[in-house]
C-alpha cells in the first residue's frame, strides 16, 4: 500500500466514525456513539503510529535508521495501550462500541484498497512480448 491509501484510509476511517457516532449517538445512546468514535480515533493513532515505526525501522541494510524517533513511536503505542486497556476496564464505554469503533478502520482499509485496486485495473493489461 502506497503512502496516499494509507492517508486515505485513515481519513476515511475518521469521516466514517464521525457519521457513525453521530448516528448511533441518536439510535442508542451518546455513550455508545462517543465509544464507538473515541474508539476509531484510537485505532486510527495505533495505526499511524505503526505506520511510523514500520516506515523508520524497516529499511534496506546499510540506511541509517532513526532510533530516538523509533523509541518514541513505540512508546506511543505503549501509551495508547495502556489507554486502551484501562479504558476496557474502567468500563466506560460499552464494549459493542470498541469493538465497532476498531472494526471501522479494518472495513475502511479494505475498501480503500479495493477501490484502488479497481482503478488501477480499469481497461485492458498491457501487452506482453508474447500475447496475441
């Protein structure tokens, strides 16, 4: 995935939730729609985050590599765990919401991909040396 899917996605995700939320806030309750928001942004941070960490430490042997800029990132995730975990116990959202808050971004990302996979396959292949 190319740096612009992955901005896509994560603005999509974002959009997403915001629609999503505001609508449950309504159908359920505003606990319930804030969870499933506050939710999406989490998992929106984890992933920008991992996103971070992967592009600075996987490199091609030899390339310098950026280990106070790795270690913050990872402590980021660090610290966004660590918000997640006492938020699932502390209770303050129902748990439906996470779980729909985290599943957004995964639904975001394969639809971001598949759009993009269908543009970048409209109209014929091109040729090869040996086709017809």
């Amino acid at each position: 995935m190319t740096s612009a899917l992955l901005r896509q996605a994560r603005l999509w995700t974002l959009a997403a939730a915001a629609g999503l939320s505001l609508v449950l806030a309504k159908a359920v309750s505003p606990r319930y729609g804030l969870g499933v928001l506050l939710t999406a942004v989490w998992a929106t941070a984890g992933f920008w985050l991992l996103e971070g960490l992967a592009r600075r430490a996987l490199v091609p042997p030899g390339s310098p590599r950026s280990g106070g800029t790795i270690a913050l990132l990872a402590a980021g995730k660090i610290v966004l765990y660590g918000v997640a975990v006492w938020v699932l116990m502390a209770g303050i959202f129902p748990p439906v919401s996470h779980l729909i808050g985290f599943s957004l971004l995964l639904a975001v990302l394969v639809a971001v991909s598949a759009l993009a996979r269908g543009r970048f396959r409209a109209g014929r292949p091109p040729t090869r040396g040996d086709d017809a």
